[in-house]
C-alpha cells in the first residue's frame, strides 16, 4: 500500500493538523479530470497544539501591521519545521506505521501573509521543508500555493479536486465548507466544473475575539457568543466589506480579517459577548450569501474544520440555509478536523507523479501546474529511487 502524510495548521494556528492517507494503486488522477474518483483512505489523524508561545508568536506577526526582521523569520520558519517533523512523527508512532512505509509528506506549512494581488503577487508560509525531511527521513513536498500564485493564480482554494475526488456526487448539487479561520467553500454540481473559493471570516475572529475578552484559545461549542446578542448595525458594517462582494476566484488570509479590522468597526460600547455573537452571525451569513450567489440549488452542504465544533455557528448555517441539508464530512466517514490535511498527502502524491494539483477555473492560473518543491528524505526510498510511482 502507498501512504502518505499531510500536515497543516490553517489561520486559526490552533495546531498541526496531521493525517495519515492510503492511496489505491493506479487511482490518483489527475486534478484536471472532469470526474476524478481516486479511492483515498484516512488511516490516522492527530492534531498536535502548538507552544502557547509558539502560538502567540504566528498570532502575532501573521497580523496585517506587524513586522519581523531577517533573523526572527529564519528562526520561526525552522522552529515551525521543528514542530511539523515531531507532529508527523507522533502521528507515525500512534499509527504504528513504519517510515520506510511513508511514501512522502505533503507540508502546507503555517501562512503569515497570503498577497495574490497585483503587482507583487506572493503567498508566504514557514516550516521548512528541509527540516521537516532530514528530522523525519521521509521526502518532503511543500510550498504548494506559491506556484499557483505564480501562474497568476489565488494560490487558494487548493482542497476542491480533493474535495470532488472523496465527497462529491454524480446524483445531487453539493458544496464543501471547510471552516477554519476562514472559510472556503467548494462547489460540487453533477454534471458541471468545480469551483471554489473563500468566504471570508469564519473562526478567525472569533477565536481572537475569544481569547482577548476571556483568555480562551476559542469559544467551545459557541457558548459564550450565545450568552450575546446580534447586533445590526456592527453585523451591517461587517457585512459592508469591499472584499465580500468581489466575485471569485478569491482568497483571503488572517492579514485581512483581524483584530485590528474589527475594532475599524465598533463604536465602543458594545458588550463583548454581543460582539462574540455578531461575529458568529458574520461568519454564517457571509458563507450563505456567497453560496446562495454561486450554487443556489445548492442540496447538500458538507462541513468540515474545527468550526464544526462551534454548535451555535453550524446552527446558524442552516437557519440562514433553508432547504439545504447541513451536515458534517463525519456523516461520510470523513473525520472533519482530517479533511485538510489529508487533501495535502493527496497533493503530494499528484506531485510526485508529475500530475497537477490545481484548478486553475477555481485559482484564476493561467493553467494547471504541479505543485511544490520537494525536500528528499535522508531514507532516500522516496523520490530518489527506491518506491514504485502509483501507476
């Protein structure tokens, strides 16, 4: 069997997402197929929370207004490695895996700042792919978004061909909303292209939010934002943003909603608990507008992300959704807080067989391209020899 491991930690920097996948030989297609149906298995996952201070660190420069100079960011991006390579290693040992048995990590690394406009286009994440390789032994395949971007891509949304290859449908009109700091959403028609791209705030400003008013990471269950109420005319002025109205393709990172964003937006007196609860309402009703605006015969919505633990968010998603079905990727035996990192070991092995990871009608790319950069293992039983490709 051929395994892969995916890591990720998304705007949110909880932690490192890791999961372990099995991709059937011969059944990697390519990202470009109109259909593609390879059999993917999620064998393990784990999330490792980062150091409180680690995670203060990303919270903080990953704002719109911080800096770091050369010498910090070198060091983050190593510390960041450091802390990917013990996460897959954990997951490896959980799972009772061999290394030698891996076939290649595919890394996303943790984004600071994600700039796809002209006329600088860039997206930057540290964890270096390097240390990730030689601490683990396994072949590395990272950096994914900065070709996309390249091609004149958003670099974002990258999970729709997998999201079409393990939870799409050739009998009902679906979408994939993954809900981390921010939410995308993929679009999955049975007899139409795949489309994807962001949202907007999903638990991003919550959780800053949460932790500057009560000291915790996140609102657990959305309890706390529950004890609040909505506020029209803060959500009005939320809802307002330039960006929400743009059409896709588009992206968008923690360097555009933030604290600092939010705060533009209050008048002072409001509650802390009526803003958590404004916040929750931005969240649903930005998603359901855009789904609404791109996919209106929309059936099924499939969740997916830490926001699926928010109740009240999730409960709001389906008030603002009449008629459409809301659910969680666990009702298809896909673990939620796995749907991305798993979506990256995918990646790696489209990159590994030279086969494109993209979809330049979601990113706006001039056209599909292989994606990442690729760090050899000290095993060298990876991509230099040694492992049988795929087909």
């Amino acid at each position: 069997m051929t395994l892969f491991i995916g890591l990720i930690s998304g705007t949110s920097a909880d932690g490192i997402d890791a999961a372990l996948l099995r991709v059937e030989p011969g059944e990697s297609r390519a990202a470009t197929d109109a259909d593609p149906t390879p059999r993917v298995h999620v064998l393990a996952a784990r999330t490792t929370p980062y150091d409180a201070a680690l995670r203060a660190t990303i919270l903080r420069v990953s704002q719109v207004d911080a800096t770091l100079d050369l010498d910090a960011f070198g060091a983050l991006d190593v510390v960041v490695g450091e802390a990917f390579a013990a996460a897959a290693l954990a997951l490896v040992a959980e799972a009772g895996v061999a290394i030698a048995d891996v076939r290649a990590i595919g890394s996303h690394g943790q984004t600071l700042r994600h700039r796809p406009r002209p006329p600088h286009r860039f997206t930057l994440q540290v964890g270096d792919p390097n240390v990730i390789a030689e601490r683990t032994g396994i072949d590395v395949v990272a950096d994914f978004r900065r070709r996309d971007v390249a091609a004149g891509g958003e670099g974002a949304p990258l999970m729709p061909a997998f999201h079409a290859a393990v939870l799409g449908s050739a009998r009902e009109r679906r979408a994939v909303l993954n809900l981390g700091g921010i939410g995308n959403l993929t679009l999955l028609p049975p007899d139409g292209p795949v489309r994807g791209f962001d949202t907007g705030p999903a638990n991003g400003l919550m959780d800053a939010w949460c932790l500057e008013h009560t000291g915790a990471p996140f609102d657990r269950g959305g309890a706390w934002g529950l004890t609040g109420r909505v506020l029209p005319a803060l959500l009005e002025r939320c809802l307002a943003e330039p960006w929400l109205a743009l059409p896709p393709p588009k992206s968008s990172g923690r360097d555009q909603f933030h604290l600092g964003w939010l705060r533009e937006r209050l008048r002072g007196d409001e509650s802390p608990a009526d803003v958590q609860a404004t916040l929750v309402e931005l969240s649903a009703r930005s998603i359901a507008e855009a789904l609404r605006a791109n996919q209106a015969a929309t059936e099924r919505l499939i969740a997916c992300g830490g926001g699926v633990h928010n109740a009240a968010l999730m409960a709001r998603l389906a008030a603002q959704l009449p008629g459409i079905r809301v659910e969680s990727s666990a009702v298809h035996g896909v673990d939620p807080d796995a749907v991305e990192a798993a979506g990256f070991a995918w990646l790696a092995a489209q990159t590994l067989e030279g086969r494109a990871g993209n979809r330049p009608e979601v990113t706006g790319a001039a056209g599909p391209r292989v994606l990442g950069v690729i760090a050899p293992g000290r095993t060298g039983a990876g991509y230099f020899g040694g492992s049988a490709p795929l087909t």
